[in-house]
C-alpha cells in the first residue's frame, strides 16, 4: 500500500465517520417528537436504534465516494 493510497483511506474513514455521527445525532433528535411528547415517554432505546440505522445508512453511502476526499485525490493526481 503506498503512502498515498494510505492517507486517503485514513481521510475516508475520517469524513465518514463524522458524517455518520451527524447523521446520528440529526435521527436522533429527529425521532424525539415520534416516539414520545414529553422526556419521560420518550422511547430511547427506540430513538438510538433507528439513529443507528440511519448512521450504518451514511456509511454504505459513504462507499460510493466522498465529495471531500475524492476531490482531494484528484487535486493530486491533476498536479502530477
């Protein structure tokens, strides 16, 4: 593995990373008014499982490419 095929694995796993715990946190917060009106019926196991879905989701996208690494990848090849 070259350094550089190294380094963008490292700067995937990174930006998807962040954007599943976005995407996380935004399911989560999303699913309070769903599962329950006040903070003593909200269903929070309910609330973190379908945020979990939805983070394991951001990930399997995330395979198809990453706007912000993929163009870094191609800003170095180009000055090659």
């Amino acid at each position: 593995m070259t350094q550089e095929t190294k380094y963008h694995w490292i700067r995937w796993f990174k930006a998807a990373g962040v954007r599943a715990l976005r995407t996380w946190a935004q399911a989560f917060v999303a699913a309070l008014p769903v599962v329950g009106f006040t903070l003593g019926s909200v269903d929070w196991i309910m609330c973190a499982s379908s945020a979990t879905g939805a983070a394991i989701l951001s990930l399997l996208m995330s395979l198809s490419g990453l706007p912000e690494v993929d163009g870094e990848v191609k800003e170095t090849t180009d000055e090659q």
